[in-house]
C-alpha cells in the first residue's frame, strides 16, 4: 500500500517531456490513461472533455501540415525574421511527428448549462474549459504512472477550426490542448518551484 509520502512524492516528480523514444505505445494502456483522466472532477458532472488520440503517422503528418500554415501566419503577423519563423516551425514539426501518441483535448459545451445574460454565459464556458483542464492533468499523472512522459502543448488554441476540420471532429468539439505521449528519451531536471509564501494566503 502507497503511503502519503510516497503519493506526494510521485505527483511531485512528474515532468513535462518533450523527446520520446519511437518505441509505440499499446492501445490498452491509452485507453487505461484516458479512463483515468475521466474521473477529473467537472462543473455539474457534465464531464465536457473529449478526446481525440491520434498514432497513425499519416494523420499526424495531415495535422501538422494545416496547423503549420496557421503558424505561419500568425509569425510572419508578428514581424518575425524568416530564420526565426522556420526554426520554430521545424522544431514544432519535430516534436508533434516524434511523439508516438499525440492527444487533442477538446471542450464540448452542449450540454452545459443554457443562460441568456452574458456574464453566466462566460462563466459556464469558463467552467467548462476548467473542467477539461482537470481532465488534462489527470491525464498527465496517468501517463505518470504508466512510465511514460508527456507534454501539454497549447497550439490547437491558436487554430481550433483548423484542427477540428482536419481531424473531421464534431461540430461541438472546440480543441483546448495538445498532448505528446511516449517513452521518456530525457529525464528534465526539477524546475524551481515558487515558495507557498508568495503565491498563498492563509486566513
């Protein structure tokens, strides 16, 4: 039986990776990793997270193709040196095509509540965006504790129809994030974390 300290020490040693060994990853433990993310908690129960899980070389190549040329644009709007622009499209192709599973992680607001004054409007999609956040990092400590490494990347933010046309997902489906899962091919050194003191207050 796992006590508290080694619990704690476990959430604690989850990393962001970014390099993957090419080995493939079974569908059985994505499934069991996406199970697991389900139990997130969410406003209502609603459970507004949908996923979708992307190995075929092909498909991801089809991915990476449209969401390049949104990069792009948004680069050159930026005023970015051609070198630049193509050392970040290059780097960002790299990553996306050597991560044996890549997972879009979608919002689905239609069985959300329904208001009709603006401010409970947004704040229905803000809760419903939290919601599959916590679905996000439940996924994360998941494919923790399978020994794998993953990474969320927030790219499918920038081009949402451009993602959900390609992938040919529902209407209702507004991509969130992108997750790169695999083999660990590094092991990232602990990040200094901000001390409770400046970021908490205890009354």
């Amino acid at each position: 039986m796992t006590n508290t300290t080694e619990l704690h020490s476990f959430l604690r040693t989850r990393r962001s990776i970014r390099r993957f060994k090419p080995d493939p990853v079974p569908d059985s433990i994505i499934r069991e990793i996406l199970h697991t993310a389900t139990f997130a908690p969410s406003a209502h129960n609603r459970q507004p997270w949908r996923f979708a899980v992307l190995s075929n070389s092909s498909v991801k190549e089809k991915l990476i193709d449209a969401m390049e040329a949104e990069f792009v644009k948004d680069l050159r709007r930026d005023k970015l040196p051609p070198q630049e622009v193509e050392k970040r499209i290059q780097r960002s192709r790299k990553r996306i095509s050597e991560a044996p599973v890549v997972i879009i992680l979608s919002v689905n607001m239609s069985e959300m509540d329904k208001y009709p004054d603006t401010n409970r409007k947004k704040a229905e999609y803000l809760i419903a965006t939290q919601s599959a956040a916590n679905a996000g990092i439940q996924l994360l400590l998941a494919v923790h504790a399978e020994g794998l490494g993953g990474v969320w990347v927030c790219s499918p933010m920038f081009a949402q129809q451009v993602v959900r046309d390609t992938l040919d997902m529902p209407a209702s489906w507004e991509p969130q994030a992108m997750f790169l899962l695999g083999y660990p091919a590094e092991t990232p050194i602990l990040r200094e974390r901000k001390n409770l003191k400046d970021i908490t207050i205890f009354q």
